[in-house]
C-alpha cells in the first residue's frame, strides 16, 4: 500500500506537520535503515540497523521492566562520548545483542569510531542496541541473530524508502494476538526541522480497541481501513485471549529510534526520547509493562540549527506522533507466517485477520 494511505501526521502546536518525501526516519539527511530478515524454515527473527552520519548525538529512554541493552549507559547526558554511529535493533532475546558485535565491525572498517588514541586506527564503533524477545517463535528455540546478521544488515543500510512490515528485527514479532514488525514515519516541523522514527513492535500490549479498531487511528485521517464487524471482533478477542495466556516475563518489548536534524544536546536527546514514548501509548495499550523491555533512542544530527521553547515542544510532540504512527504503519504492513509445522506460531497479520475471521 503506498506510502500516503497508512497515515499522514497530526497537527503539531505550532501548526500543521507534513510528512517528509518518503514518511521514513530516512527523510532525515544522513540517516540509513538495513534490515536482516531471516524467515526460513524454523526461523522468525531478524536484525535492523539504523547508521547516522558522522556526528549525530544520541540519547535514550528506557522504561519497560524487562530490557535487553547495549551502551545505553554511555548515552547519560553525565557520560563523556557525545557521538553516535549506529543504533542496532534485533530479535532473539540476549542472544541478540551479539548482532551489535557484526555492526561495529562494518563501521570500523568504514573508519568510523570513537577516537581513543592518536593513530587513525585507535578508534571504537559507538553502537547502542536493544533487543526484543522472539525465541522459538519460527521453531527453533536458539535461532537467533547473531554477528554476520548484523554485518549484513549494515551493508544493506541505505537511504530512501525503508522497507515495513514483517523485516529486520520485527520478522518474529507480534501484538494483540496478531503479528507485528517494523514501521516507519516523518513529520516536517513548521521551523523546518524534520523529525522521524522507526520502530519495532512486539509488544504485550495491543494496537486495537476492544472493537478491534487501531488506538491512534486519529492520528490518520486518512487510513485506509475497512470497519471491523462483530465477526472480526470476536476473533480478534479469541486471537488476544491465546496470547495472554502464553505470555511470560520478558517476553514483548517495543523498540523505537527517533532521529531529527535540529541541534540538540545529550541532555536534549534524552529528554526526546523520553517524550517519544508518548507515541507508544497512543498506539498501544497497555504500555511499559514488566513483560516488555520498552527502549526508545534519539538521535539528533545537527544539520539544522537547535530548537527552543514551543519549537522544542513541538519538535518532541511531533516525534511521539511519527512514533504511533509508525506503531500502526508496522501493523498494516505486517504479514502472515506459520511456522507450526517447525514447532513455532502461526502469527496472523491484521489485514488477513480482516479478510479470513
């Protein structure tokens, strides 16, 4: 479905936003999306990558109870390094976090890296991650992303539209019953500044109402959605019922990065995510649980001047509403698998849910 049937933004404080060329964090200049997606038989996982350009500051917003994360303390506004090469998102629970490892590699032999000594080759990849759970869940337990998921997701990374739906670290993900994945969105700010986000949802919570309807449908004034039926809503309730039931601690978790190209500082970048997570309970209920490792990163390039007072307002206001937009852009494009006959799920998507209750 093209990009303009899946949401525009919302106004913003200042007036009206528009999305930018493509609705993606890539609308930012400099900022690049690979995916991984391993989806063969016995396999629902996958790694993506978003690679900022040389000089972007980061900051991040931890607040779900059961988090798996790499250099988010080197992200505190107190801490020294004040640069960021890339931002990893995988699946396979811990197991993930070795996906980062494969990244790094790439940028440092792109000569990216945190100087650490006076030779050219003295110098450290910055590259925070977080991961979701996804274990078992296309039949094998243990498989899981892993260093050469992270390489190739980094010699994928490019610009322009970045591919949603059921990529990359949101292949085995899922929400509400149904599936999840990765979705993406962008709003151009009336001062200039673009704002956008990517996000991966596997979370315990879901994107619909009791009457199946999306939570931040107001967000869209021109989603493309066909009204449920009683028929839909009752499967959709079973759908839920089946996965509250299987749910464990740790096993969910929604990931966001948000990426603008205002100046702003660690601090800044900090306080931007953490509004950022203002996107997740608009498009998803219940939100920030202790079976969710909820994460959201900020980036910010500093290709535009920094924002201040209502501009910085609306600059966070507009980044958690690219997030629930993305939240819902993720569940649309999101397909169906069924990884059964491996011993994993059969995982509808929302829009086959539609069309075969």
């Amino acid at each position: 479905m093209p990009a303009a049937h899946l949401g525009r933004p919302a106004s913003g404080i200042l007036g009206q936003v528009q999305p930018g060329p493509d609705d993606a964090i890539t609308d930012i200049g400099g900022v690049l999306v690979g995916h991984c997606t391993r989806d063969e038989p016995g396999w629902l996982t996958g790694v993506t990558v978003v690679v900022a350009p040389p000089g972007t500051v980061g900051g991040v917003a931890v607040r779900g109870g059961g988090p798996g994360t790499r250099e988010t303390d080197l992200l505190d506004p107190r801490n020294l390094v004040d640069a960021v090469d890339a931002v990893v998102l995988a699946g396979g629970s811990a197991f993930g976090l070795a996906a980062a490892d494969g990244v790094a590699a790439g940028l440092y032999a792109a000569g990216r890296g945190w100087p650490v000594g006076p030779g050219d080759h003295e110098r450290v990849p910055i590259v925070p991650a977080a991961i979701l759970f996804d274990l078992g869940r296309g039949g094998g337990w243990l498989n899981h992303p892993g260093p050469a998921d992270g390489a190739a997701a980094f010699a994928a990374a490019g610009a322009g539209p970045v591919q949603q739906g059921s990529v990359g670290a949101g292949t085995g993900a899922r929400t509400g019953g149904l599936r999840g994945g990765v979705g993406t969105a962008s709003a151009i700010l009336p001062s200039g500044v673009t704002v956008g986000a990517l996000v991966v949802v596997n979370a315990v919570g879901e994107p619909f109402g009791h009457d199946a309807r999306m939570l931040a449908a107001h967000l869209a004034a021109d989603l493309d959605l066909p009204t449920p039926d009683a028929g839909l809503v009752a499967a959709y309730r079973k759908a839920r019922a089946a996965a509250v039931e299987a749910l464990r601690a740790g096993t969910a978790t929604t990931l966001a990065v948000v990426a603008t190209d205002a100046t702003l500082t660690k601090a800044a970048c900090s306080t931007l995510a953490g509004v950022a997570h203002d996107g997740f309970a608009r498009a998803l209920s219940p939100v920030h649980t202790a079976f969710d490792g909820d994460t959201v990163f900020a980036l910010a390039t500093g290709a535009r001047p920094g924002v201040a007072g209502l501009d910085e307002v609306d600059l966070q206001t507009a980044a958690a509403d690219c997030v629930a937009r993305a939240i819902m852009r993720a569940v649309l494009a999101a397909t169906s698998a069924d990884r059964t006959a491996d011993g994993g799920l059969a995982l509808a998507s929302y829009r086959d849910a539609l069309i075969a209750h």
